[in-house]
C-alpha cells in the first residue's frame, strides 16, 4: 500500500514546540510507521517562527491554514489534525482497505476530535483567550459535567465499536485491523489517565477493550520505542490533557442507557 | 460527476426533527443539487424514534453512530457532518476536482465544524447536560470571548480564503468553484446575523467577500426556493445558533494581527 514515489518526498510536521497536543496524532502515526519526519518547529534554529510564517502567509500555491498541527508534503500543506491523517494513513499503511472502510476510519476520527475539544475545553471553557486561572470556577463546572457525562458517553461507544467490529486476526483493534485511529484513541486514552486518574480509576472496569486496545499499541515495538525516546514530550500544562489536582475529581457516573 | 447507478438508491438523512442544528449543512447540500432526500424523522410516523433506534443498535452491518446528523445510502451508513459531505459531494456535484482539491475542502469544512462547536458553546460552556438557564453567566463570559476573539479570527480567516482562492470564473467562492463548503459557510454566517447580530453588524465592512458569497448563495434558484418553503425550519432556541437577546453583545473586536 506505501506509495514508493511520494517516500522520496520529505514529511515535514509544524506544530507549536513544547507541547504534544494536536500534533502528537500525527507524530504517532509516523513513528508507528517508522517513517521518518522533521519535527519542524522543534529544531531550535527554526522553531515556532517556522510555524507563524506558514499562518501569516501561505508560501505555497496552496490553501491557507487557520491553526496548527500542519503537513508539508513535496507541494502538499494540509491542516486540520483528521485531514492529515486521512491524507497520511494509506502512505503509511495504517489506513483500512477500501474508501467505506477509510470514511468509517475518518467517521471515528472525527468523533475523537469531538472528545478532545471536551477534554480540552475543561480546563478552557470560557475561552483559549484567557488564562486557565481566569476561569478556574467555570473550569471545575464543566469538569464535573465532562466526567460525569460525556466521558463515560464517549469511551463507552468506543468500547462498542472494538466488540463490533474487531476480527480474531485483529483483536482489540476499532476498525479490523490496526490503523492510524487506534494510535489517537491510545493518545486519548493515555491523556485522559494523566489529567483524571480517579475518573479513569472507576470507569477502566467498564472499558476492557478499550484499555486492551491502549496496552496492544503501547506495546508496538515502534510505539514502546518512541515513548521511551525524548522525541515523546511530556505531559505539561500546556497541552489538551493537564494534571490539576482540583479538576481530578470523582466521579458520578451517568449510568444513562449505553450510546 | 454524477453517479448515475447510485442514483436510484434513496437518500435518507436522519436528524432531530424540530431544528436546524448540524443536519442542515446536509439538507443544503441535497437542496441546492435539486436531489431528492428524505428527512426521515421529520415524518411524524417515523420521529426521533426512526434515530434513536440507529443509535441504539446498528442495524447494518456498518459502523455504528455515536450522535446525528446520519446517512442512509444503500448499505453505506454514515456519520459526522463533514464526513457525509466528504461522501456526498462528488456525487451532487458539489466538490472540487482531484484528491488535493478535495482534502483542501474537507480541510475547510473542518474549520468550520470548529467553528460551529464554539459557536454552540457560547449558551452552553459548561456542558450539554444542563438547560442554558443553568449556565447563563457562564455563557455571558463564554460569548464575550467568542465576539471579541474567535468570531474575528475565524470570519478573516474565510475572507482570506476566499481573496486568495476564488477564480474570476467563479467569483465569491472559497475553492475557485460552487462547493459544498460555501453552502456550510452560508449556513454559518446566516446563523450568526440571527444570534449575534450587534456583533455581525459592526464586522460585516471587514468581511465584504464572505458577504458576497453568502448573498451569491442565497440567490441561488434552488437554495432560494428551499429557503422560501416549509422544508426550511425556522430558526429557534434548540438549535446551534439561538437568538438569546443578553447574549447580543456589543462587540470589542481583537484588533491584533490577522490570522
């Protein structure tokens, strides 16, 4: 499925430094692969002016990207995390077969992009124009309602889809087979443990598959290799998922029908 | 473009009947190409009913649905927004040509399913299980920053756009033809006139060619016709964009750099 011509062509990522973010999606898709790529902004001689250029004039003959994580590929630039990785994914052998299979693989993707603005948006729900301690009232609200609602909403459906869809050949997988989906679910997963451990704590019984899922990828040998690299950031207060104490709440579970 | 042998397959889209929300970005898109579709759970036999079962349990052997707007194609059942028109597009002929021209399409409309999200989130910050009553000065806050920061960036980013991408033989559109993505636009400017319109008016002179694509598309004579009849729901306070007059806030717009 690797697309031998396009190999020669460098991948290069732009994404704000100091982060995983975003952009760890896409860069866990490349290291699965073991395909190399520049980390454009975190070389120091080019950093996050690397990026800015890109936003304030597009230099290619191509769209104009709004934010960040970016592809740079030969004379393709893409944004849009879901974008890049539909565009990336048969390239890098991680997309299913077919174009149904690869719109469900995107239909999934999508649905992660919706559980990470909720993620995000506990520490930020009032704006990413002001800081955290600006809104850490309306922050512990919309943990509480997160936790107890749409956490449990979303990995509950994610756990349906392994037990529907997985084959015996590829079990523990969301699509039949390994794809770059399962790396973001792992993302996803890894981030919310780091930034809600009581959350997580109580609901893993609930989710066996999915945590199944998380250990497979975290075992790929690519994978194991790259979180024990310094190419993986890590967890901070500036990304998606944020360790505060205050929003590391326990949960009440909406024990609502399943999904 | 068109595909004639999935022609006479029916069209069955399924949303919460009573609202616009995300569902009307596909109803555009059949509407304006003059196919036709059924609403299916705006038929009072069938009702939310028709989409809660789909939620329930997939009664296909295709993925399951988390949430609505659903397609129904045959044996293709689809969701998330962009994904259904990334589906659809090429056959109302509504896409661009070419794989790049395509992922630069979904790339926008994925701009603007950001954009609807923080749009959505300005009556409801803390979270969707509470009625807005139980989170109005939350949204007062949330909105404040929405005016002033987000609606500026997002509205002179799809300016640009279109500056830069619209082709004398196709004025006043973002990819230099008719696509799927303006309609969504379309659809989004409209609803912010009706939410915010103090905030709309005093930032319509900085946005003259979205303007012009939106008057472009609702002169258009199948856009208009729908616009005219009762398949057109009335806007409403169950929808994404909902007229709260406390929320119509004098704008303070950022005046930093573009995006």
């Amino acid at each position: 499925m690797s697309e031998t011509p396009a190999s020669a062509t460098p991948y290069e990522l732009f994404y704000w430094p100091g982060l995983q973010g975003r952009g760890e999606l896409v860069r866990l898709a490349f290291e699965d692969a073991g395909q190399p790529y520049e980390d454009v902004c975190r070389d120091p001689a080019k950093g996050a002016p690397a990026l800015l250029a890109l936003l304030a004039k597009n230099p290619h003959d191509a769209l104009r990207p709004l934010a960040p994580p970016i592809l740079r590929h030969g004379s393709v630039l893409l944004a849009q995390t879901a974008n890049i990785l539909f565009y990336l994914a048969p390239k890098l052998d991680l997309a299913p077969e077919g174009e149904a299979a690869r719109l469900a693989a995107l239909q999934l993707q999508l649905t992660l992009t919706d559980f990470i603005a909720e993620a995000h948006d506990t520490h930020h729900p009032i704006g990413t124009s002001l800081y955290y301690e600006d809104q850490k009232p309306e922050a512990l609200r919309r943990t509480r309602a997160f936790l107890d609602h749409r956490l449990p909403k979303f990995l509950r459906y994610f756990e349906s889809v392994i037990a529907e869809n997985a084959s015996p050949a590829a079990p523990l997988t969301l699509l039949g087979r390994h794809t770059y989906v399962d790396l973001s679910l792992f993302q996803v997963v890894s981030g919310l443990r780091h930034a809600f451990p009581k959350a997580m704590q109580a609901f893993e019984p609930e989710i066996l598959s999915v945590a199944g899922l998380v250990a497979r990828v975290e075992a790929r040998p690519n994978i194991a290799a790259y979180l024990a690299s310094p190419r993986r950031l890590p967890w901070n207060l500036h990304g998606i998922f944020r360790a505060y104490p205050e929003l590391d709440l326990e949960p009440h579970f909406d024990r609502g029908r399943a999904p």
